[in-house]
C-alpha cells in the first residue's frame, strides 16, 4: 500500500493546466506542484500532532485525501468529503496563478530586476495579512493572500542569482521582517556575461559569485531596455534577452543547460514554502492551521432569523433545531464545524455571530428574542449578506421570517454573492398578518423574491404556518451533513407533466426527495419497475410526508442503485430537489485563458462571456480517490428548462478535468456530472446547485495590497460590454458598511474598456484582520445585461513589532526509562517578547502532555515561566509562542532514552529562574 503523502501526491496535479512555474509547452515543476508538495507535506505534519496530542494514532486506512482526512478528523462515524478541502486549495492555486496575470509587469511579484526589497515586502506584509486574518476567522482572505505570497517567494529561487551562488539552503531573511537583505549588486554594478546562444549554464560574472553578490533577472515585456551589463530573465518573451548581455539567468523550466540550478531551485522553492507555512501554522494553531486548508467536518449551521415582533414562534423553532443538532450529531462527522448566527429586525440587523463551540451557540440563539419591527418589510437582504460573506464557501444557510424584505435593492448583490460563494440558501416562510402592521399587495409579493433568491442557490422556498414549521425543519437535519451531494435539481414555472430521471449508485445513502409546489401529483418509480405515489405516506420504497408546500420523501434503505424516475403532474409552478450522501462528488470553476511569460487559466468570480466558449476546471472526488471514477460526461443542463450543453473533457490528471462547452444555453444553468464508479461498477450522477448565466458585459479589478484604518483606499476596476452600449449604472457595497465613493454611472461603448475608480475608508477603529466583501455590479440600459465582481480585501494595521518572542529552555529531565509506561519527564522554559507586542498565546504545536504557566514581571520585563510535563511514551515536545502581532518563536526539545532508572526531575516554577545559568542545556529557536 502506497503511504499517504505519496497517495496524496495526486494533488499536485490539481490545476495541472495552471502553469506558472514554466511556460506553455513545459513539463515538470509549477507553482502548482511546488505549493501542492509542500501543503500536502505540512498537513501530514499537522495532522500527526493533533493525533497524538488526542491520544490517538494517524494511520489513514488507505492512500486517497478522503482516507487521509478521515484518519487526519478522528474516529468519529460517518462518511468524508474531500470538497472542502479540494475547494481550499483551488482558492490557493487559482490566486497563485493569477499572479502571473494581474501583476505581469509588477517587478517586486516575481523578484525580477534586482526588486529584492519590494519583492521581500510584499511576503511579510501578506504574512501578517493571513495570521491577522485567521485570528478573525477570514479564511478564506487568508487562503488567496496566501497563494500570492507562495508565488512571489518561490519566484526568488528561479528568478535570482541564490542558487548559482552555491546556496543549498533558503533565504530565511525573505520570511523575518526583523531581518536586512544585504549584499544586492547595485544599479550600477555589471552582473552578467554575454551568452549568445542564451543557452550558457552560468553567464554570471565571477565577481558577482566571489563577492556573493545577490541579483535577478530584468524583465523586458514591452522594452528591450535594462541597466549595462545586467543579467534578463530569459525566454521568447523577455525582449531585454536580446541585449548585450544575451540569455538569462531564469530556471522556471528545466532545460539541458541549467538542469542542476533548476532542480535546486524547486527543492529550496519547496522548502521556502514549508517554512511559510509552518510559521502560519505556528500563529494560528494545529486547529485553525487546518480550518485554513478546509480540514474540517463539512457541515456548517448558519441561521439567519428575524427577530420583530410576531417572530417568537420561530425563534423557539430555531433555538429547538439547533440543539437537537448539536446534541444528536456530537461525535460523528456530520457534527457542524462551525456555527454562524445573523440575527435581523428593523432598522437594525446583525451582527454576525460566528463560533465552533456549541455551547457558544446555545447560548447566543437562546438570547434571541422577538421585539420590535413596525412596518412589515424587515431588513432580510442586509442579514442574508452578512451570512454570504461571514459563512465558508458552499454553505448551507436556513433563513426564518415571516414578512418580505425591505432593503430589496441588495437583489443583485445577493445574487452575486451567491453565485461567487456557491452557497444554499432555504428560506422557512410563516407568513402571517400581523397585528397593528400595514400589509400592503406590494408586501405580499415581496414573497416571490424568497423563492427566486431560493431557486438561484439551488435551496428551497418552504411556505408553512407557524404551528407546522417543526414539521418543516427537518430539512435542516437532512442537510447538516458533511458529504451532502446534490443527484438532480430541476423547477417548472408554469408547472408542466413531466417525469425526471436520476441515476443513484452504491455509495449513496440517506438519499432524500424534496418538492415545493402546492396542488400537485407524483409518482415514484424504482430501477425495477416498483412505483409509489404520493398518497401511500410508508411505502415499499420511500416514507413521504408533507407540511405546507414540502413534499419530502426520504427512500427506504438499501437504496436499489440505477435509474429512477419521478413523475409530477402539477397545476402550479414546482420544483424538485434530489439529494443523498457520498464521497463522491465535484467542485468547479468558470475560467478563461490568459497569456504572458506564464500562460496559464484564472478563476472567472462573475458571469462567463456570452459569445465565447465556456470552460470549467473540474476537479472529482471519490472515496477511494479519483483514480477510481471514470467521468463520461460535463455537460451545462438548464433547471428552468430541457436544453443540455455536452462540454469536451480533457483530463488532466489526478481527478482534474479541463471541459469546454461550446454551445451554452441561453438561459440559467448548473453543472451535470456523470461517470461510473469502477469499484462498484455503478453509474454516477451529480450536479451543481448555483444557477449561472452569460453575460456581455465584464467587469475587472484587482486586489494589490490591504486597506490601513482611517485612510482612503482606491481601487480601479473597467468595465465592458461586447453588447449594447449606453448609460449603465454601477452598483458597489460591501459587507463592513466602510464608506465608498464612486461614480454611479458610466457610459460604455460596445468593445471600449472604460476605467472608473472606488475609494473606500475604513474606519479608524476597524480592528487588523477584518476582511471586506466588496461587489461591484454594472446593468446595462433597461436593465438588458448586468455582471458583477466580487473581491475579498483584508484591512491590516501598520505592524510596529517585527521580532519574534523568545522561548529559553532553562531545565529539564535527564533522560526516561526504556519502560516508558511508569515514568514522566517536565521541561521548564522561559518566555518573553521583551518590549515588544505581548505575548498573545502560548500552544503545544508538538506533544501529549501539560503545559502550566505564571508571568513574573522581571526588570520592568514580563517574563512567562512555563511547565511541561508528559509521560516518558511521548518524549518530543515543541512550543509555539505568539505575540499580538502573530510573530512567532519556538521551543523544541526531546528527552532522551535509557535502560536504567528514571531520573525525573519536577521542578517548581519559582525554580525556573535559577537554572538559566545552566545554559549548556538552552535551545532557543524562534522561527526562522
């Protein structure tokens, strides 16, 4: 059997066709490979420590993710889904990439042009952008900062002179911002001999190797122009390569003459990254470290709830839903990760609450009371966008009210948001006259924007009186699992007859069939021809119940796999829903191709253009792995209609697969998957829930550096159209309410890019590490044709401390009996951040032991005096030491081993201070 990390090596292929680290045409080594080696390698790292500090060994039972991440979360029952974390990495790789687009000319994102200074800033500063953002649950930000910061850093080992002066270690001053790059060949200073033929297997001048001379590559894109006698980068599209001194010194791809440089510098690229990580790891925790990498149970409780006056029924229904959750699911892998609460009334609405102890939900949904209100118009949307962009990726969110929504101008935010996140939104609606409350038709139409907000997510719209809404909830049980997938989703408006087939294989269970429609008929039919209809409530093959306008129909067990059929016959709009559990599954982007020195696909975060040919990266997951899924076909099918686009599949490997539709359907459509299960021999079905359209209209902007608190922010985007010109209005809000200023109208000109700017303020108070959900909307004349941008922005704070706490060992146990299952050892240490930030958290990164601790304040110094003990069957123990500003130091020590007696040594803690004489025995390790 193949070890984890080689079974999971598979995930460098992941966005093979993202190619950054060489050029179209290349092989080998990219930043996608470099980054995957390196996050895989930590994981395993991470994943073992949290292991043993649980008492627990990691032994994943065999070599796919699902197998690694269930080994990687514990024992707890039930199946595992590798979505989270495949869509994790896709947010790292596809900004990594993007790097290679947005700041092609950017001399500092690829160290290019002796740009050391600038280059090393924008490390450290997206470092502490990602450590602040983690201490505020912005995972997400952190993720794509964090793809751009690998970018930049791995580029230093191909792009400067490190490796061709004999290096075979990293550049550890690139991740210290207490540290000085020196030594930098100046502007004036030649670096490089002429190479001709450009393929020469060092052109750098021996001065500049003798005097370790650190220096890179100039880049030329649109000018053949460099400083005398500088060395290029190199390549068919560096047009400064063509000037005396010829060639280049670049090793993005491998080639006969610089094999050895270039192997090297992957390995230090690799290592480079390990370290980054690993002082991440160090700021953020083992836990929070893997919450960064989607290594989390999957499932997510996030409430949305009105709280006027008529609401406390639905209140009590919520706070009786979330605890039976909470308290049913405990211990298994269904149990939330994470739980999120948005409260809402009128004016007011928010805050977000967000947590991963279920004590802290029960105690915050049970403060929830129903007051207030007024008109019957509540503040909905502006809740809802709060959950959007506080709650991970492809959540689902369960919204409770009884009265439409006032700030209806947020539609097209809304919309934008849910389409970016991917995420599921069902609304519980109890809709009731209120007394002392104005209900007006426009009110009661209001309702109508639930059910399409509803069907666009792929949730549903359940209509109940407040007396059944318990019979309704059940729905949210049903989908608070971790490996929900999603076999078919449809919807008829007008409702027509019509019979819908879908395909369940072996490793679906719990599969459940939802329909919202009122006045309706159907027919359930089995792959060997046994049929149920909806008035046998228990029935040979499924259990039906209804309340309000649900249908819910939940198959019996074992589930009979092939093709099954459900025949409606309705008289009003419906919509049907089929959904189970399995490993198996997939995740997706829209991209599109960009040239350049790195050619390679980004992300498309808005609507596809309408006119072109539509492709997706598809990445499928199974419990096995994907080496054991056979994908036959991608095709775009419509919800609202019939029409189906097939795409032409590429794989590329490792579960990943490039599609290309070329005719896509005019109206809104989701992703179908199907293939076959080769382990069991079983045919497949899956789809997409996120409704999607095209668009003539594009809109770009990109994020180049964080906000400061209290100083304006300007951030230009262009915009467009392909279609009609004319006066289109620009939409721009975000989720923080910071204050914006820009131009609410543009007149575009079809195929003319037109460029306009946002400035936004951020409070002064606005605390380090509040990430910003920006949406940018442009709506053509008559509202035709509109698009949106959807941008994460971090705000950070100017960091004043750059050195990191030291953590002194002062004394420890001698050495542990070869019989370890009697015996324990300590360890003292000393710890300090001198008249720096403070100390922010003292971890154990390493160990199953205690760790106590007592700060004596020493010289107007605090120092932390800690004591670690563990038993003598777990002998290595390394400390993590945080300040405020997520700097980081570390202790490390291993007690040694002997045959004879145990020689333990407890001390106490006003001991400590003595032994620091006894510095034959001190390790001080902050992280390099």
């Amino acid at each position: 059997m193949r070890s984890a990390v080689c079974g999971v090596a598979l995930l460098v292929m992941l966005l093979a066709g993202v190619r950054a680290f060489v050029p179209v045409g290349g092989g080998g080594n990219t930043h996608v490979t470099i980054t995957g080696n390196a996050v895989m390698k930590k994981i395993n790292e991470v994943c073992k420590a949290v292991a043993e500090s649980e008492g627990r060994e990691f032994k994943p039972t065999g070599s796919s993710v699902e197998e690694l991440l269930g080994a990687c979360l514990g024992s707890a029952t039930g199946q595992v889904s590798a979505a989270k974390f495949h869509e994790a990495l896709n947010q790292i790789y596809m900004e990594n990439s993007l790097v290679d687009r947005d700041f092609m000319t950017s001399d500092p994102h690829h160290f290019n042009s002796e740009s050391f200074s600038g280059g090393r800033t924008l490390i450290t500063q997206g470092t502490a952008a990602i450590k602040a953002n983690i201490r505020k649950g912005s995972f997400q930000a952190a993720r794509e900062t964090l793809g751009r910061v690998l970018h930049t850093l791995q580029d230093f080992y191909s792009h400067s002179n490190w490796v061709e002066l004999g290096n075979k270690a990293t550049y550890p001053v690139l991740i210290r911002p207490d540290l000085t790059i020196s030594n930098i060949a100046d502007v004036n200073t030649p670096t490089c001999s002429d190479c001709a033929s450009g393929t020469c297997p060092n052109p750098l001048l021996p001065s500049i190797l003798n005097e370790k001379k650190l220096t890179s590559g100039y880049m030329g894109l649109v000018s053949a122009n460099k400083p005398s006698g500088k060395c290029s980068h190199g390549g068919g599209a560096d047009l400064s390569s063509t000037q005396n001194p010829r060639g280049g010194i670049s090793k993005d791809e491998r080639s006969a003459h610089n094999a050895g440089f270039h192997d090297t510098a992957v390995a230090l690229a690799t290592e480079a990254s390990l370290e980054l990580l690993e002082d991440i790891r160090g700021a953020a925790g083992n836990k929070e470290y893997l919450r960064l990498m989607g290594i989390a149970r999957s499932a997510v409780l996030c409430f949305v709830i009105d709280t006027t006056g008529s609401m406390a029924d639905d209140i009590a229904e919520a706070k009786r839903v979330a605890y039976s959750i909470i308290d049913s699911k405990k211990g298994t892998q269904d149990e939330p990760s994470e739980y999120i609460l948005v409260p809402f009334n009128d004016p007011a609405f928010g805050p977000l609450i967000r947590t991963t102890d279920p004590d802290v939900m029960k105690a915050e949904i049970s403060k929830l009371g129903a007051s207030g209100g007024g008109d019957v118009p509540e503040m909905c949307l502006s809740g809802l966008q709060l959950a959007l962009t506080g709650a991970p990726a492809s959540s689902h969110i369960y919204v409770f009210t009884d009265a439409p929504a006032k700030d209806t101008h947020l539609e097209k935010t809304i919309i934008a948001l849910i389409r970016s996140t991917k995420s599921t939104v069902s609304y519980f609606l109890t809709q009731k006259t209120r007394s002392a409350r104005s209900v007006s038709p426009q009110a009661r139409s209001g309702f109508q924007l639930y059910y399409d907000l509803a069907l666009f997510s792929g949730g549903q719209a359940i209509k109940v009186s407040k007396a059944d809404l318990p019979s309704a909830t059940d729905i949210i049980v049903d989908t608070s699992t971790s490996a929900l997938v999603t076999i078919l989703q449809k919807a008829r408006n007008p409702g027509s007859v019509e019979s819908f087939p879908f395909l369940l294989d072996a490793s679906v269970s719990n599969v459940t069939v939802y329909i919202t429609g009122d006045s309706l008929k159907f027919t359930l039919h089995s792959p060997s021809g046994v049929s149920q209809s909806d008035s046998a409530g228990k029935g040979s093959l499924a259990v039906i119940q209804t309340v309000g306008n649900l249908w819910r129909v939940q198959l019996n067990s074992p589930i009979e796999t092939g093709l099954w059929n459900i025949s409606i016959v309705p008289t009003q709009a419906y919509t049907i829903k089929v959904t189970g559990q399995s490993a198996i599954t997939f995740i997706y982007n829209f991209v599109e191709d960009f040239e350049g020195p790195h050619p390679g696909y980004a992300a498309i975060y808005s609507r596809p253009q309408t006119g072109l040919p539509t492709k997706l990266l598809l990445t499928v997951t199974g419990q096995k792995g994907a080496e054991t899924l056979k994908v036959q076909e991608v095709a775009l099918v419509e919800v609202s209609g019939s029409r189906l686009a097939d795409g032409v599949i590429q794989e590329m490997g490792g579960g990943n697969f490039l599609v290309t539709v070329n005719e896509v359907p005019e109206g809104e459509f989701v992703v179908m998957m199907k293939g076959e299960d080769v382990a069991t021999s079983s045919r497949f079905q899956r789809q997409s829930t996120t409704l999607m359209s095209l668009s003539n209209v594009i809109i770009t902007a990109t994020v180049n550096s964080t906000l400061l608190p209290g100083e304006d922010f300007l951030l230009p985007f262009t915009v467009v159209t392909n279609g009609t010109g004319g006066t289109y209005t620009i939409t721009i809000g975000n989720d923080r309410n910071i204050p914006l200023t820009y131009n609410t109208k543009l007149n575009l000109v079809s195929g003319v890019s037109t460029e306009s700017t946002v400035i936004l303020k951020p409070p002064a108070n606005t605390a380090s590490g509040t990430d910003v959900t920006l949406t940018i909307a442009a709506e053509g004349p008559g509202g035709a044709d509109s698009n949106y941008a959807v941008l994460r922005l971090s705000v950070l704070a100017k960091v004043t401390d750059l050195t990191p706490p030291v953590c002194e060992i002062v004394g420890a146990s001698g050495v542990c009996p070869s019989d370890c299952t009697q015996s324990t050892w300590d360890l003292s240490v000393n710890i300090t951040d001198g008249n720096g930030s403070g100390i922010e958290d003292i971890s154990v990164q390493q160990g199953r032991g205690n760790f106590s601790q007592e700060a004596v304040v020493d010289g107007g110094v605090t120092v932390v005096m800690g004591l670690y003990s563990a038993s003598c069957c777990a002998p290595d123990v390394t400390l993590s030491v945080v300040d405020k500003e997520g700097n980081v130091g570390k202790c490390s020590y291993s007690v040694q081993k002997s045959g004879g007696v145990s020689l333990s040594l407890s001390l106490p803690l006003w001991a400590c201070l003595l032994l620091s004489a006894l510095n034959t025995m001190q390790n001080v390790l902050p992280l390099p």
